[in-house]
C-alpha cells in the first residue's frame, strides 16, 4: 500500500506519545524512521517501530529522557544517553555543541548508553544544515565476520560525513558491512531470501536464508578494507565513549536488553574562503557531467538518491507492507479503545 508523509508521521508520532513519549521526543523519533522509508531504506524505517514500543513497555527504552551531559574537556562533550530515544539524545548533544564551534573550531560528542540512532545521514545533514561539516560514528552487537573469518566479531559499524555546498550538502552514509543487519531482518519480516556472499550461518557457511544469517553473521564490504574501516571504528568509538566492544553490545535489534553501544559526534568550523561553497557544488556536479559507462544513465555522488527518493515520497507517498501499517495501527491503545467502543 501506499502512504503519505503526513500519515506515517501522524501514525508514527502517536504511537509514540500514546507509549510516554514528550510530544517533541515522539515527532523527532518518529521523523527519522519515516526519512529512512522515504530514502528507500525500509530497513531503517517503520519495520523497527514495533520493537521500539516493546522496548519502551518492557522499561528498557526511556521515552523522556535527553541523557546527560558533561563537558569532559573544552571542546569534548560526554553523554550518558540513559537509555533514551537514540535520535533525541544524539541531537541535543548537537545542539548544545554546534554553538562553540566557531570558537573552539571543531569539537567531538561521545555518548553511551542510548538507543538506536537510524540512518547517519540525520545528523550529519542537520550538522551541515547549521554550517559545520559533520562526521557520525556507532557501534553495534558483532554481526560482522572479519576478513576471512566466519564468526561474527565486529559491529556494522557505520560511518556518516556531511559538508556543506552552495547547494544541498554532501552527505555520505554507509555501514562497514555489506550490508546492514537491519536490512537481513527486513528481508525475513518478508519472506525474500537475501544475496549470495552477504552472510554465513550460526555454523559459517554461506546462506541466502536470511532467518539463518541472522543468527550468523554478515560479511564485511570490500573485502579486507572495509574490514578494516570496521574494526577502526570499533576501536575509536570505544576508546571515545567508554562504551562496549561487539561482543558485549546488546540492544539495537532485540525487544528486552538495555542498548549498551556508542556514537561519535564530530562537528567542524570549515574554512571561510571566499567563495568555498560555489567551488565544491561546481565540483559535485563536474563529477555528475563526467563521462558514464553506461550511456544515458548519468553519474551521481553520495545522497543523490536518497534525495531524490525523499523528494519523489514527499509528493506521491510511499510503499509500506500492509501488515505492517495494520500491525501499527493495532498497536495504537487509542485504536483498541475505539474498536472496544464500537462493540458496546
């Protein structure tokens, strides 16, 4: 079925506020997931709203709290998240950080302890929004077999960077996995076998059975040096946030652990030069007029899809499994009070 931006907000919102959510707390959360479905990353989206109120009703989520802050030097703020709303203790970090920037020059947020944050692109397009380049780091449960290993040792690890244009920002977002273990989930949730050469069973064979990968673990991108990438993130956010290591990380895809992962802020003054701006858009779209191997299918740079993708779903909608959007309206307290009503 097909749904608009409004209703999946308006839907999303609600069940959050009707399970203890602040109204702003619920909007936010609830506009990330409804981004990631709009980008196409359905396995960012709503498909993880139904863990998300389980974790709230089983107390390991904290729908209203911010987390808290301290400054562990000048220019580097520490949060402990307190099991809040990923995306809601993540931007108030941001946003009390990102106004020193033009005195400190650049400054790093390190938090522990909070839920799962979504796609990266988020934060580093609010940050580059602001002015500031931007850089994201999170760390996982090991879902990741390291190169020319079988068992699962590293988290997915992603990394996000954002820098401001002229134009839109730049915005890279990707997962040091081939793939992100959300996306195996979503491809059980609906019955699709996944590729070959993504994943290894519980045992380390290859598997297409994405019930088996994920009790396995996935393979890591590019061979050796997106391996590589992945356990230097693991080792830099758990040097910055205190927090766990892969193996000891619970909590960003199950209904009952408290999340016990980190994230990594980076916020940049960048330089003042005049005309800065004009000069990396016209490199952008010099790289996107470059010659295509394949004729008629031009040339795109990070986040040009996920932009289209927003822009098209902002005007005509987007899919969503109809099980999924019954399975959340059924969710809703507000719709069983309605139904009970008019059976009386």
């Amino acid at each position: 079925m097909r749904v608009s931006e409004a209703a999946a907000l308006a839907l999303a919102t609600r069940l959050l506020e009707e399970h203890g959510a602040p109204r702003d707390h619920a909007a936010l959360q609830a506009r990330v997931l409804v981004t990631a479905e709009m980008k196409g990353h359905a396995s960012h989206g709503l498909y993880r709203l139904p863990r998300l109120v389980e974790r709230i009703t089983r107390g390991v989520v904290d729908p209203q709290t911010k987390g808290t802050q301290r400054w562990r030097a000048d220019a580097v703020l520490e949060v402990e998240g307190s099991a809040g709303f990923g995306p809601v203790v993540a931007m108030a970090a941001i946003e009390r950080l990102a106004p020193h920037i033009p005195d400190l020059g650049i400054g790093l947020i390190a938090v522990r302890n909070a839920n799962h944050l979504g796609m990266l692109a988020h934060y580093v397009e609010a940050i580059a929004a602001m002015g500031l380049v931007g850089i994201a780091l999170s760390s996982s449960e090991a879902l990741v077999h390291p190169f020319g290993g079988t068992q699962a040792m590293l988290g997915t690890n992603p990394i996000a960077i954002g820098v401001p244009t002229a134009e839109d920002p730049f915005v890279l977002d990707l997962a040091t996995s081939i793939v992100p273990m959300g996306r195996i989930h979503h491809h059980a949730a609906t019955g699709r076998p996944i590729p070959e050469g993504w994943a290894r069973d519980a045992t380390g064979k290859p598997t297409t059975d994405p019930r088996r990968a994920k009790a396995g673990a996935i393979a890591p991108f590019g061979g050796a040096k997106g391996y590589g990438l992945g356990i230097a993130i693991e080792l830099l956010v758990a040097a910055l946030a205190g927090s766990a290591l892969a193996p000891e990380v619970h909590g960003t895809l199950d209904s009952q652990s408290p999340c016990n992962k980190g994230d990594v802020f980076i916020l940049i003054e960048p330089s003042l030069a005049p005309g800065l701006p004009a000069q990396l858009s016209a490199y952008l779209d010099a790289v996107r007029a470059s010659p295509s191997e394949v004729a008629g299918e031009p040339i795109r740079v990070p986040g040009d899809r996920a932009r289209q993708r927003r822009a098209a779903a902002s005007r005509n909608g987007f899919e969503i499994d109809q099980r999924l959007w019954d399975d959340l309206n059924a969710l809703s307290p507000s719709r069983v009070l309605a139904f009970e009503g008019q059976r009386s």
